[in-house]
C-alpha cells in the first residue's frame, strides 16, 4: 500500500493545547481510492484531516503528499496543492447563494461549464435552488453544497468529515450514489464516518483509529466480513447497521 500512497503520515503527533491528541499517527491513502477512516468518538479522525490540512500542525512526524513533504506547509498552500477539504460542519456561506458558494470555491474565479453539469448530475436539488441562499437549504442539500463546493474543480485528494451525520437514510442513499460517481473519476478520497452502512459500501480501504494512533489498516471489504475484528476495534458489527 505505501509504494502506491498520494498521502502518507509517519509519527504524527498533534497537541491541542496541553492534550496529546495524535499520538505517532501511520497512515498511507493509496491513489485512486477510497479510504474510510473510522473509530470511536474521541479517537483522532478530525484531528487527523485538520492535521493533514495544516489547520492544526503536526508537533513531530512526517506528512507527505504527492511526494512533497507538507507537514509545515500553511493551509492555503496546501489547498493549492491539491487538497479540498470538507469538515463536518460543512464550512458554506448562509448568506450567499448556492451560485455563489460555488463560484467562490473555484480557484480560477468561474466554473467549467462540463464541470457544474456533471455536479448537478451528482446533486440534483443544486440546480433547483441555483438562486436561493445556502441558509434556506434543508440539512442534506447543504450537505451536497459542501461537498460540490470541494468537487467543483477536480483535487488530487479529498477530505471529508463525516458527510452523513444527521442525514435521513434517504439522503444517505443519494450520497452513496454520488461518492460511487466521484470514485469513477478517480479521485482519491480519505473519508471519516460512523454510518458502518455507507462504509461498507464505498470503502477501498480501511484505517480505524483508537486513542490518536492507526490500530487496524487494510481491506474494507476484509474488514465488513469479520465480525470479531469489527467488535474489537469498533465495538460493534457493521452488520448491525446495514
């Protein structure tokens, strides 16, 4: 895995003021995958993503990207390197409209008109509300314009933070369908969830996370089968929320 990595972090550690949260983090996101980043409440996936994005820096380790080594790299610099970012509280603009998140979001100033189609083909209920502000948009579209805003130029790599917190299962269905379109493009993607469901699903691979270190690496489809490793790392069955 690590030979064919876009990312990898060696030792990473993150402080937070005096809490040791990362705590010598490995980690290897092969290319042109799907990484599902899971674990309980409290283990370190944010910490992670926001560590990788140069939001909280890294007090000892590595983080490398692309082969660039980026762990003191600012987060803008890191955006422009190829890296979208969208945490889980979804980081749109209320006031502007869904046009306007969007534009803002593209770094040459104007959306590639193939692009936004093939956006709307992922998110539909964009188009309808084109001219409404963000604010005015249920939980789950302003869900989808977070993530559009993050897809809207194509990345080298995508972080996402729990994209289906507080979603109905109905929406978390349009969510699979639009990840399963985004992978076809080849996107690399590390992705923190708790919905096992929408694991299983669309998971390449798999790292789950117990007090700030990787505990488990490897297959998610391994992972999805054994219901032992599934009890011992995450306490519970992934069968149990499918």
């Amino acid at each position: 895995m690590s030979e064919a990595a876009l990312l990898r972090l060696d030792g990473v550690n993150t402080h937070i003021g005096p809490y040791h949260i990362l705590q010598g983090v490995e980690l290897a996101v092969p290319r042109g995958g799907l990484t599902m980043l899971l674990g309980r409440n409290g283990a370190g996936k944010t910490t992670t993503l926001r560590t990788i994005m140069g939001l909280w820096h890294a007090s000892a380790g590595r983080v490398r990207f692309d082969g660039a080594e980026i762990t003191d790299w600012a987060t803008p610099d890191i955006a422009r390197a190829g890296i979208a970012y969208v945490p889980e509280n979804m980081g749109i603009f209320a006031d502007l409209t869904v046009r306007e998140n969007l534009l803002l979001a593209a770094r040459a100033g104007d959306i590639d008109d193939a692009r936004l189609r093939w956006v709307f083909g992922l998110f539909p209920a964009l188009k309808k509300f084109w001219s409404l502000p963000a604010g005015f948009l249920s939980g789950g579209q302003k869900q989808m314009l977070s993530i559009a805003r993050a897809v809207i130029e194509p990345r080298k790599l995508f972080l996402i933070d729990e994209p289906t917190k507080g979603l109905a299962p109905a929406i978390i269905g349009n969510m699979i369908a639009a990840f399963r379109e985004l992978k076809q493009t080849a996107a690399t993607i590390l992705l923190v969830e708790q919905n096992f469901m929408f694991a299983k699903s669309l998971g390449d691979t798999v790292a789950v996370m117990d007090n700030g270190r990787v505990v488990h690496a490897g297959s998610m489809a391994e992972l999805a089968e054994d219901r032992e490793l599934q009890h011992r790392l995450l306490g519970l069955s992934l069968d149990s929320h499918q």
